[in-house]
C-alpha cells in the first residue's frame, strides 16, 4: 500500500489513532455483478467528513437526510428522491458530483478505499465447469475488506521499525457494515476464528488488529453512503453500455482517493481457481 496506509502516530507513549471502515455493497448473488466497497478514515476524519457531507445534503432540491444511489437514480414516487419533491436526472447527478468532489478535498492518506467486483455471469459459468470458485461474499469479504487489515498491519509494522516506541494493538480497526449484508456474518467469523487462535496460541495475528465488527444504519452513516456510492459505480461500470450515465463514475472515484481494487472476471478467476477442482 505504501504512502495510502493510515499512518500510526505514536508521541513517547502507548497511543494509537482508532481506524473506521464502512462498508456497503451493490448486486446479488442473481444478478450480473456484485460489488462491495469500504472507506476507511481515522475518526477525526470521518468527524469532519460527516460535517461536510451534511453540509452538501443540505443543498438538495428537496430535504433529504442521506444519499442512496439506488433512490437517487430509480427516483420512485413516495420515495426522497421522488419527481413530486422536485428531483430529476440532472439534479440528482449534480448532488452525486457534489459528494464526490467534497470527497477528493481530502488528502489521500486521509480516505482510503478497498473495493472488489465479481463477474457473476463468468462465476456462474465457471461453476457450471466444475470449478471450485468460492462464494462472491468470499472472494468479496478476502479482497475488499482483509486489504484494509493488512494496510493497518504495514503500518503498525513501519510504526515499530522506527523504533520510537511499542504499539498498543487495542481499538485498531473498527468495522461497519451496512445492516443485512450477507458479507457480515462471514467476515464477523473468520474474524472470530483468528482471534480463537490468537487467543489460543499467542502468535501474533492480523486479526488482533480488528477491535469490532459491527452493524451500522446506511440512513445515518455518511460513511456507508459514501461507499455505496462508490459499490453502486462500480457495478454500473462492469455492467452498463460504455458511455450510459454514471460508467466513468468509479474510475474518478479511483482517481481522486488511493487505495485497493480487485476486479474479480473470468480470467481472474479462472487463473485463481482454475486448478482448484
């Protein structure tokens, strides 16, 4: 990861700088493509985005209380994003290119993003081969979420290696998903396993860098809001006619906040898990 790691400040004491994930997705297992995406932030950033973002919500043709990607295109009747209250494709884009500029007014050592796409059609035809392709919340939880582990990890490491001080592990990394995400209880027990065997062993373990993973409400989160943002682009890139609205929307996301990105296609998978029969 580099420069993009949140890094550990340590002033001659056991002190850490807590680190919080969100996380949301886009597409199901039915669907052509699925996408998980998280921002990660220290919570003095987050404490200042949730300002900011607040702030352009207020702009909005019609009060609303957050941003949902899926409302704000579908613009249903009923809905906060509905034709009635004044909301249309221009609009509704211009408050999307609001939230994403504010998100670039951050250095990119501040907000850091993970994300994985998986080609559903590909996984179902690999499947069907005989492949043994793990599940898309699988091959999702281990190349979108674990990267933000491993980051915090170099950086406890690099924080070490300075030899200014030792590192209080406790509290590290906080993550938040969105409520009803099948990826939750799948990574909340590999989480689980790891620290059993941390506990049990006493080797270190990356997932003593993990204090919590919790549920968190996308309607009051700005943090997930922000992330299914970025989910939603990236399933409209890997599944919409080049050149329909929103395509190049991941590829700026990408752009103006450093981080990981794992596209998870056929030739992807199949190099991956070709020989895994």
């Amino acid at each position: 990861m580099g420069q993009c790691c949140p890094r550990v400040l340590i002033n001659g004491r056991d002190f850490f700088i807590a680190i919080r994930a969100y996380i949301d997705r886009s597409g199901t297992s039915e669907s052509g493509c699925v996408s998980l995406a998280a921002f990660g932030a220290t919570d003095e950033v987050w404490g200042r985005f949730e300002k900011g973002w607040r702030e352009i919500l207020d702009t909005a043709p019609s009060r609303i209380e957050y941003m949902h990607m899926k409302e704000a295109m579908q613009r249903r009747r009923g809905g906060p994003f509905s034709h009635v209250k004044g909301w249309n494709q221009a609009n509704a884009w211009t408050l999307v290119f609001k939230l994403v500029k504010f998100m670039a007014e951050f250095d990119k050592t501040e907000l850091i993003n993970f994300s994985c796409v998986v080609d559903m059609n590909a996984w179902r035809r690999l499947t069907a081969e005989g492949l043994s392709v793990p599940s898309e919340v699988d091959i999702c939880n281990y190349y979108c979420i674990r990267p933000a582990v491993v980051a915090t990890g170099q950086s406890v490491l690099m924080a070490k290696q300075s030899d200014i001080v030792d590192v209080t592990y406790d509290d590290l990394i906080h993550f938040v998903f969105d409520r009803g995400e099948p990826f939750y209880e799948k990574f909340r027990a590999e989480w689980n396993a790891g620290m059993d065997e941390f506990e049990r062993t006493g080797k270190y373990s990356m997932w003593r860098l993990v204090d919590s993973i919790t549920e968190g409400n996308m309607k009051t989160t700005p943090g997930i809001q922000a992330a299914d943002i970025l989910a939603w682009s990236l399933n409209r890139e890997n599944t919409a006619p080049e050149g329909h609205y929103g395509t190049g929307l991941a590829d700026i996301m990408r752009r103006i906040t450093a981080g990981t990105y794992m596209n998870a296609d056929e030739a992807m998978m199949r190099w991956r898990w070709g020989n895994k029969q």
